[in-house]
C-alpha cells in the first residue's frame, strides 16, 4: 500500500462551486494530459467546446445511460462504459479520468475506483468532486425513498429535472479527508495528491433562520475543521508512474 503526502485544505462550498472547473482545467494543462474521460457527464459535460478545441485534447464523455448522453448540446465522443462492473476490460487507456457529483451514485464504490486505477495509463491522475453525508440535508436524502426525496428537492433547489435528472444516493466512500478514506485510496494504489473539504450550504436558503445558522456553522467548522462534517469535497489521485 503506497503512503500518500497528501495536501488537506478546507474551503467555504462557494469555493468548490467557483473552482471546480479551474481545476480540473489545470490539473489537465499542469500535466500535459491527452486522453481525457469523464464519468457520469451524461447531459451537462464539464469541459467546454472551446476549451476542448483550445488544448486539442481527446475528450470523451461517459454515461451508463443513453438516455443522459442524448441530451448533450454538444457533440462530444460519447462511452457507455460502467465503471462500477466485475467484468471491467479497460486498462491503460486515458490520462485523466474525472467525475462531478457522480460518485454518491456508485453502489459499488471499491470496484468503481479499482477499474478507474486500473484504466488510467501510468502517471495518469483521476479528480472527483462529491458530496458528504455531513449536513442533515443529505442524510436525509440518503435515507428517504427516492420517489419521496424527488417529490420534496423543488421545495429546495431550482433544478430542472430533465437537463439535471435526480439518481439514487448510495454516498459509499463520499466523506471528507478522513484517514479512513485516505487509506481506502491508497490500498488501491493511488498516490493522494490533494484533498479539499468544503463547509455550508444552500439548501436551507428558503428557510432563513437555518440559513443564518448554518453560515455560522460553516465558519466555525472552517476554523476548527472536522473532516467527518464536510458537505462536498474534491480529491486528486494519480496512479504511479510505475505499478507495484
């Protein structure tokens, strides 16, 4: 198992929102990355056309629903791979393997991010940003029927559900920078290279006085950080130049 020097930091949420795109931008051009895919893009990819034609990567946008890639606006490659299989082929085959709010998703987490190592080529980096189960907003949602949770998400976020369609919860290995998850990680044989927590949040927006509250206790969580309370986070792996 490959002990990582990981770099922690904890944001505001505003920051991940603000940021994620940067990111994941520079991750690609900081690296010199080629071959790039990201998971569960379905209808709303985040890279943009010009970026794409700018830096003349190959992007490929991946989705285990048809359905999802259909709605895209722009025609990017297209994969139906399922990462989340035992019967995964892939191997060597991108630079850069990316997901955004996809990993909560995925029942099976361990076999999702073994075939992810697995189809990166060496020295290849993967990024995902997700949510946590540390705010009663989404413990709720992971414990709620989902016909009941979709009737309810209106009441709190302005979401059109055709573009941006809601999917069962599993949150398996979605926590903040956690030990425990670290080495989850690490006994896959990523290198961790940096792990962000984020704080607050804005589901309670329609609802004032818990808004007020939960700002506060972002503040607070960001001068005193508890990893286990984190309400999304960013992580970034690379897999070795070489493979033990």
């Amino acid at each position: 198992m490959l002990k990582s020097t990981v770099m922690i930091q904890y944001y505001h949420t505003t920051f991940a929102w603000s940021n994620y795109i940067p990111i994941i931008e520079d991750i690609v051009l900081s690296n010199n990355l080629h071959k790039i895919l990201e998971i569960g893009g379905g209808a709303n990819p985040v890279l943009s056309k010009k970026f794409v034609q700018q830096t003349k990567i190959e992007y490929t946008v991946n989705d285990i629903e048809a359905t999802e890639l259909a709605k895209m606006k722009t025609p990017f490659p297209t994969d139906l791979t399922n990462f989340a299989t035992a019967d995964f082929e892939m191997k060597n085959t991108y630079d850069f393997i990316f997901s955004k709010m996809v990993m909560e998703h995925v029942e099976e987490a361990a076999l999702f991010h073994r075939n992810i190592f697995q189809a990166l080529r060496p020295g290849g980096y993967a990024f995902h940003f997700f949510p946590c189960l540390g705010t009663l907003p989404l413990v709720i949602n992971y414990y709620l029927k989902e016909s009941i949770a979709r009737k309810i998400l209106p009441f709190f976020q302005n979401r059109n559900l055709n573009q941006h369609d809601k999917f069962p919860a599993f949150y398996h290995w979605c926590e903040g920078p956690t030990p425990n998850n670290i080495k989850r990680f690490e006994k896959l044989g990523f290198e961790l290279k940096a792990y962000y927590g984020f704080y607050g949040h804005q589901y309670y927006k329609v609802i004032p006085p818990l808004h007020y509250l939960e700002q506060l206790k972002a503040k607070l969580l960001l001068k005193y950080p508890q990893a286990k309370l984190c309400v999304n986070a960013f992580i970034v792996l690379k897999k070795p130049n070489y493979t033990v």
